[in-house]
C-alpha cells in the first residue's frame, strides 16, 4: 500500500469487484454520490485514508498489504 491516492480506474474495480452501487459505495466511506462520480470519472482524487476505509469495509485490503506498509511505507498499494 502506499500513501497516495488510487487511480480512477482502480476505484471503479474495486467498487465493481465488490458487487456495490456507486451510492452504496459513497455512503460506505460516509461520502456523497456526486463525489463517488468524481473519483471515479478522475476529476477529484481520493484520500489515501477513504480508500483504505473502503477496502476495509470491503475486506479488500489484506493483512499482508498492512504488514507489508508498515514495514515499507513506500511499497506499492495491493
């Protein structure tokens, strides 16, 4: 993982991946829709911290990419 905001691409994966709603999607990390959009359209960047939280929630962030961040901080994001 790293400290730097996901690629919009990314963002609309994992939101895909995770079967929600891009309204579902936002009010899992206590956002709007409009700003969903955002993100995933790549005409805003997502906090670093959001993300996590929506792979958390999600279950998409593993114990290995944890680890592996806080022996590395600059390791690549999983």
């Amino acid at each position: 993982m790293s400290n730097a905001s996901p690629d919009p691409a990314e963002i609309l994966a994992a939101r895909k991946t995770s079967g929600l709603s891009q309204t579902a999607a936002a009010e899992l990390v206590h956002s709007k829709l409009r700003t969903w959009q955002q993100w995933e359209a790549g005409d805003r960047r997502m906090h670093p911290g959001l993300w996590e939280l929506f792979q958390l929630k999600t279950a998409t962030l593993t114990v290995t990419s944890i680890v592996e961040r806080a022996r590395d901080p600059a390791a690549p994001s999983a």
